[in-house]
C-alpha cells in the first residue's frame, strides 16, 4: 500500500504521532486539564441542559405576548428585555437553545460515525476501497455546502433535520480525511503487523490499536465541524427555513431582531452572543484538543530522543603560556580587522556569551580560516560581520576596520551598505540560499542591477560572464533553469556568483562545502583560491575541516565555545600547535585514522591531551 | 501545464453531473411535487396528471435528467413555476449582484488581508492582536448577524451607507459602491483575517528561511526582500486559502444579500426555496456549482503558475 496522495494539513498534523500508543484516557486527562477546555464544556452542557430543562428553567412561556411592555431592555422582570410582541428574550433564548442542540447532535453524529467508518475503512484496507472512498471525499468537499443545504429545505419542506443529517453527511468528509490519514500511520507501524501474524483479527486490531489511537485527531475534527453545524443551524433559522415562527429558535430571533433594528438594537445582542459563545466554546476545545494532543506526541518524541549533550562536555581546556594573541590594535596592513567582537544570546535565564572577545586579522588576498566544534561560534562570527545575526543573538561589542573605515559591529544597521558591495557571503546549504520562485539569471540579474545601475543587456552579458568565471559549462542554460533544476555543486557555484556581482573585497564563506560531494568540494575550493588570486580578494573560510584549511588558507583561528584558542599561519598551526585544544582537534581529524581502529573523537584525544598536560606541569 | 488544466476539467465534468443530479434525485424523492405546486394544491387528480405530464414528470427521472441537461447546455434552464421568467434570464440578471460581493470580498482580502498580514510579520506585536480580535470575532459571529450590527452601527446610527439595496452601477457608481462597502464588509469579515493570518504565518515562515538571510548578504534593500521575494513565496500556501475563502463567500453573499435585500443569487435562491420554485434553484445551484468549480481551477491554475516546479517540470 503507497502513500501517495497530496499531502493534506490533516496528513502533517498526525504525521507527527509517535511510535509509542497514546492512550485515549491520558488524553482526556491532559485536556480535562486545560482551563479554557473546562470553560468551554460548562457552556456546552450549560446550553444543552436549558434546552433540555427548559420547560422548568425558563421565567415565563416564550409566545407569550405582553403588547403593554413592549422591546423592553433589560429589568428585573425580564432579565434580557422583551421583543416586539413583549415576550420574554430570555425564555425564547432558553427555549430556543433546543432545535440548535438537536441540530448539532444530529449532524455531528452523522458526521463522526460516516466520517469514521469510510476513514477508517480507506486506511485500513486501502486499495481500490481507499480509491474510491478518497473520490468521494474530494467530490464531498467540493460540494457548495449551503446551496446543497437549500435544495434539501426545498424539497423536503424546510425539514430541518434532513436538512441537519446533509450538514453531516457533507461534513464526515473533513472527518474521513482525518480518520484516514491517522488510520494509514498506525496501519504502517510493525507492531500492526506482529498483531496480525499473532493471529489477531481485524476487528480486533481495530478496536484496540488503531482506535485510541485517531480519537485525539478526530475530537479536533468533530468540535470544528460542530462549530460550523451551529452556524449553519442558525443561518437557516435566520432564513426562515427551518423551525417555523412563532416558535423561538435563536437564528430566527436574530431575524425578529432584524425587524426592529432602529428602534431596538438590544434585541441582537442576547441571540447573537448565545449563537457566538456556542460557536467560540466548540472553537476552543478543538484548540484544546488539538494541545492535548500535541502534547502527547511531543512526550513521546521526547522519551525517544537522545539526551542532549551538556553545553560543556569536557573540562575546559587552560590557556597555555607561548606567544601572546593577536595585540588590542588593528593590524595596519589587514584589509579587515575585528577587535573584541562579542555575541550573546538572549535566553530565560539572561544573557549567554556564544563568542567572547574575538580578534581577527584579514590580510590583503589571503585566505583566513575560523576552524572550530560545531556550536564553537564560528558561523555566528561571519554573520556579525555582515550584521546578519538571527534573532535571539546579537552582538553587544566589537569593533571592525574595513578598507581603514571604523564599524560598529554592536550596530548592524550600519553595515547594511557594506553588504554586496564590499562583503560578500557564501552560505552552507547552496540550495536554501536561493529563492526558489526565481531564475538563476534573475538572481544574478538583481543584484548587479542594484548595485551596478547597469542597464539590463549589459547586466545580462554581465550575469553569463559571472557564470562562466566560476566555471559553470553551458552558462547560458544554465540561467533560464531554476534552483531545483540544478545541482547542489552548481547551485554553490551561482552562490559564488551572486556574492561575486559587486566586485566585494572580501568574501566570507560560511561552510561552503560542507553539504556537497567530496569532488565537488575540492573544486569548489579550488575555484574560491582562484577567485581570491585572480581578484585579489580576501576570504574568510569557516569550517571544521583541518584538510581545507590545509589546502586553503594562509593562515587559521581555532575557535572553541566562542573564545579564540590559537591564531597563526597554517604552517605554525600544523607544524607546532600551540594550545593543547588545537593539537585535539588535529589529531581528531579522521584523515589520519588508522585502519581498523575506532575514529578518534576529539573528547578522547582532549581527554588524552590533558592528562599528558597534566603530567607535564606536574613533573 | 495544459495537462493540468486539463486533468482539472476533467475532473470537474463529474461534479457538475453529480450535483445537478443529486438535485433531480432529491426532486423524485420529495413529498410534494412541482404539478402540485403550480396548481397550488388547488388541481382534480386529472389536471394533475395532465400537468405531470405537460412537463415530463410521468417519465423514468433518467430521461428527465437528460432532457434537463440537454436543455441546460443549450443555456435552457426552464422557467419559474411561479412568474414564467426564463431561468437563464433570471441568474444573468442577478448575477451582477452576486458577482459584485464576491469580487469586492477578494479585493478587501487581497489588500487588507494581505497587507495586515505583512505588517503584522514584520512588525508583529498590536497589529498581531488586532488581527486575533477580529479574527476570532469573524469566526464566532455568523455574517448574518454582523451585518445587522453594521447596519444598525454604520447605517441608522452614523449613517455613513445606505442600509439596505442596490443601486446597479450603471444607475450611479457612487451609490453602487456605498451600497456594497456593508455587504462586502459583513460577508468578508471572516475571509479578511483568514487571509491576514494565513499571510502572517507563511510570511514568518519564509522571511526565516535560509534564501531570505542570503538576499540580505547581497545587499538588496529589505523592501524588495519583502516584496519581490517573501510575498512570491508566501503567496503559494496564501492562493489555496485565498480559494477557501472565496468558496466560503458563496454562503456568506447568500446571507448578506437577504440581510441587506440585494437582489442578486443568493436571495433569489433564499426565495426560491420557500417557494419549491425548483428549476429556479436547480440553475442558481447550477450556477453556484459552476462557481465553485472555476474558484478551485483558479486556485489550482495558479499554484501551478506561482510554482516554478509545477509550471516547468
């Protein structure tokens, strides 16, 4: 059995069920928790007891008139006024809450036992049954719902429950889509299968394990039905095709109300708020049902997950004495430098430093590589500089010198300019950074015209060029396609000439291989020292592989936990390693594993490192 | 591209076939029948049978159904049972009306909606609010009675719009418009915040993705960010709503038309089924039906059209 039709909101919504059951009852505890779901069943067994109990409960009989106390506002004789024929509003309310009721029931009843027999049916035995079952529910939800529901008044004389059961027989395909999809999760779980080949039967497997397991689903599904069954009930009462005047129905005393509305806007209140506090009551437990719900699958998932590793796995590393960091002013010869650059995130429990005081230098034509862990604060600085932190983190301090003008790194607003123009940027997933709706020459195309003011042939000769330059072969084709129609290492390349268009002197290139192919990489790299030579442009190159720096760069800057370890020339770097994180992280490179042997972690050569360290300074 | 279109009017035959037959059935079915309602329960057994007959309600419903959909194709729809008007003539007539509402709920959410939607993404905060509030009471509140609010509000207290009818446009454009700014309003409430919220989510979707961080690292300015970029993508999930509401508007024009005594489709059908006027609704259900079908192909044509991986693949 395939999956195969369009994914609905309903198939993503249950989509998300655990492998673990979640019991019917725990699911009711979890809502019968929620104040709102209280609050709202109050109302609803409220409003069904007056339409029960309303002989009893009502002050007065709703058709009697009193010509003498007319479209009275509310007093103590009559608690919610009185109509045109001075009958009492609150009596017709509470007698009137009767044929809504009975409305609801019979179409969420219709609704919810179709709905889950055809759902569960196309699910659960699928093929040509499933087939034709989803045919009907497309052509079902089709269907324009009222205009069906004035046919049936007409022809079965304003009954309204024909009218009611159609509500319901057009509303089980919402119900059935639901049960379906909720059905096709738990049909495809092994345990369904160990069922059956234990020799369970499928009624039995039904009941017990695919049952519970769509109720939460389905209370979500039935309560929005019955909150459109309210609106329809009333709306046909208010048409005056359904239960004839002088009885009171609610949708009906709007229409009385409508009759008086100059003189006596009063009376739609009592009515309109009965019908939109029913209507927000059913409203609110699916919303409360679907949380409920929500909350057992995020439980489930939850057990299931991996502990997440503690921000601080290992002791943290000493600094060691040997060649003081980079000085406190900026390097004169540098085309960049950053002094004291610091990124916090903004959490519950205050502020936290993701990366603490960083210095860097960016030599004319060189290539600088961050290298550090995954969570070391190596993306976060390249993005500080091009003043494109995500929200939550931002820097509090820093200080950049580009090309001998002073930046603010703390202001990001004022690095807006320098984008495009003087820093460009490469990006980790080459596909994500391009918008998918748009050509590849269109996103070249908009960012030479924006800042080169070019006319359009000349951007277009311009957009080919660039694309040529970083070695796309038939570069023409290659612009009319759009991003799905192109390779991850292609899609990489145009990144490369989109961040090219504006002639940046410096380019910051965050991860730009990690996704790709091991041979795309390598020529991806190559194409960037090219670049770099050819225009004599500096790069910043981030990543976690000492293999790329090796081949790439001049010089590196170890990073870990966002405090800058050891910063020099490739050669010193592999040559004579400093700081002892640094001499961890090489020799956790899995270049230099030997065969057979389990791949070092970077915990275990730390690990190993400091001890040595230890017995070191100790001797 | 044509093979979806033609995949989705395909499709679509059926359903009109289904649902003007569905109505036919419905019609064996029904206790009364139409002969009795010319004749107004007032005919002998003979003028009945003789009238049942005049009209070809003695023949098998499969015959009937095809001498109906034989006529309806030639734009035949029948005529009232009660003033012998062309049914045709009627829903061309009023169809104005109706058409009006439903064109001035998409323009109301495509620039209310839409553009709420956006602030509220870039901005959020009170305008979030705003849009919850009134969303919520869009949903709570059915059109019928908000339309009575907005008459006794706006109409008799403020006196800003006319309470109730219509000024056809050819009569005076200015009238015809303030007579539909209450309907459009009453019957759109709940589209207009559908719209707003749904363009609030995918706009925070997509203005988070990776694609929109990049075009900022190009420098483009963040109001062509927005725009161009952001709205084109958000637009996709915002044109299946967009379908949604508009099919929804069906039922809300039927009710505000009554509310505000327009006389356009929705009325006529109101007034139809108090009547048993049956060939009367079977054209504006007909017409209805039609409706829908070319909301949901639009819908359908132009998710293709705004999805590139739909339109070149």
């Amino acid at each position: 059995m395939s999956e195969s039709a369009a994914e609905t909101p309903a198939d993503v919504f249950t989509a998300k069920g655990p492998a673990s059951q979640d019991k019917p009852t725990r699911f009711f505890r979890r809502l019968a928790r929620k104040p709102l779901a209280i609050a709202a069943t109050a109302w609803l067994v409220a409003v069904s007891a007056a339409a029960v109990l309303a002989p009893w409960l009502a002050p007065a009989d709703p058709l009697a008139q009193d010509l003498l106390a007319v479209k009275q506002t509310p007093s103590q004789a009559h608690l919610l006024g009185t109509d045109a024929f001075g009958r009492d509003v609150l009596s017709r309310l509470v007698y009137g809450a009767w044929p809504t009721i009975l409305g609801i029931a019979e179409a969420v009843l219709i609704a919810c036992a179709l709905g889950f027999v055809l759902g569960l049916a196309a699910g659960y035995f699928g093929r040509w049954l499933d087939r034709a079952i989803t045919q009907l529910v497309d052509l079902l939800l089709a269907l324009p719902g009222l205009v069906i529901l004035l046919s049936i008044l007409a022809v079965f004389n304003r009954d309204m429950t024909v009218a009611m059961v159609t509500l319901g027989i057009m509303g089980s395909a919402g119900i059935a889509r639901v049960a379906r999809s909720a059905t096709l999760n738990v049909r495809n779980e092994l345990y369904i299968d160990a069922a059956r080949i234990s020799g369970l039967g499928d009624a039995a497997i039904i009941v017990r394990h695919v049952v519970p397991r769509i109720i939460g689903p389905l209370i979500v599904q039935l309560s929005l039905f019955a909150a459109t069954a309210v609106l329809a009930q009333t709306g046909i009462s208010f048409l005056g095709l359904g239960v004839q005047p002088p009885a009171p129905t609610w949708g009906g005393m709007v229409y009385e109300a409508s009759q008086t509305i100059t003189d006596d806007p009063w009376l739609l209140a009592p009515s309109g708020g009965a019908i939109a506090l029913t209507v927000l009551a059913f409203g609110l437990l699916g919303d409360s049902a679907r949380d409920a719900a929500a909350e057992g699958w995020t439980r489930g998932t939850r057990r299931g997950r991996r502990p997440a590793p503690s921000p601080r796995p290992t002791p943290s590393p000493r600094p060691t004495p040997g060649p003081t960091p980079a000085t406190a002013a900026a390097s004169p010869t540098a085309v960049l430098s950053v002094r004291g650059l610091t990124i916090v995130a903004d959490g519950d429990t205050g502020e936290r430093v993701l990366v603490d005081g960083m210095d860097l230098d960016l030599e004319q034509g060189q290539t600088l590589g961050i290298v550090g862990e995954s969570g070391s604060g190596k993306t976060l600085t390249s993005l500080a500089i091009m003043g494109l932190l995500p929200p939550g983190t931002r820097a509090t301090a820093g200080t950049m010198v580009l090309e001998g003008a002073r930046y603010n790194l703390a202001r990001p607003e004022t690095l807006r300019r320098l984008r495009g123009s003087t820093l460009g940027m490469i990006f980790q997933e080459p596909m994500a950074a391009l918008d998918p709706c748009f050509t590849i020459e269109h996103h070249l195309l908009e960012v030479l015209r924006h800042h080169g003011k070019a006319p359009r042939s000349q951007a277009k000769a311009r957009a080919i060029e660039l694309l040529e330059l970083v070695r796309i072969p038939d570069p023409k084709d290659v612009a009319r396609r759009y991003p799905h129609q192109i390779s991850g290492g292609m899609a990489q390349r145009v990144g490369i000439a989109r961040s090219l268009a504006a002639n940046p002197r410096v380019l910051l290139a965050d991860e730009p291989t990690t996704a790709l192919d091991v041979t795309v990489q390598a020529e991806i790299l190559d194409l960037l020292r090219d670049l770099s030579e050819a225009e004599s442009m500096a790069v910043i190159l981030v990543t976690h592989d000492w293999g790329v720096v090796a081949d790439s760069c001049d010089r590196a800057l170890v990073l870990y936990h966002g405090e800058t370890l050891e910063s020099a020339t490739v050669e010193q770097i592999f040559s004579a390693p400093q700081h002892p994180y640094t001499k961890a992280l090489l020799r956790a490179n899995p270049h230099n594993a030997a065969v057979g042997q389990p791949l070092p972690t970077i915990q275990d050569s730390l690990r190993e490192l400091l001890d040595d360290h230890d017995k070191e300074t100790v001797a | 591209m044509l093979k979806l279109i033609l995949h989705r009017l395909a499709l679509s035959v059926p359903l009109l076939f289904v649902v003007t037959f569905l109505t036919f059935l419905l019609n064996a079915l029904s206790p009364g029948d139409l002969a009795q309602t010319i004749l107004q329960g007032q005919g002998t057994p003979a003028q009945v049978a003789a009238l049942r007959h005049q009209i070809g309600l003695d023949q098998p419903l499969i015959v009937q159904y095809a001498a109906w959909a034989g006529h309806a194709l030639h734009g035949d729809l029948g005529s009232s049972a009660y003033t012998g008007e062309q049914v045709w003539d009627l829903v061309v007539g009023r169809m104005g009306v109706t058409l009006s509402i439903m064109v001035g709920v998409l323009i109301v959410c495509l620039l209310a909606g839409v553009s709420l939607g956006i602030l509220s993404a870039l901005k959020g905060g009170a305008i979030g609010r705003v849009i919850d509030v009134l969303s919520l009471g869009g949903l709570v509140f059915p059109s019928f009675w908000v339309a009575l609010v907005f008459i006794s509000f706006f109409a008799v207290t403020l006196q800003w719009f006319p309470a109730t009818g219509y000024t056809p446009f050819a009569d005076d454009p200015g009238m015809w418009l303030a007579g539909l700014v209450l309907p459009v309003l009453a019957a759109g409430l709940h589209s207009i915040t559908s719209v707003a919220k749904q363009t609030r989510d995918s706009m925070s979707d997509v203005m988070g993705r990776d694609f929109i961080r990049a075009l900022r690292a190009t420098g483009l300015p963040t109001s062509t960010i927005v725009v161009k970029h952001a709205l084109r993508n958000a637009s996709l999930p915002l044109v299946t709503v967009l379908g949604l509401v508009m099919v929804a508007a069906i039922t809300g024009t039927v009710f505000v038309e009554k509310v505000f005594v327009l006389p356009g489709l929705g009325s006529l059908a109101v007034d139809a089924t108090q009547k048993f006027d049956i060939y009367v609704l079977q054209g504006v259900t007909l017409f209805f039906t039609v409706l829908t079908i070319l909301i949901n192909l639009i819908v359908d044509l132009s998710y293709g059209w705004l999805n590139p991986k739909v339109r070149v693949s």
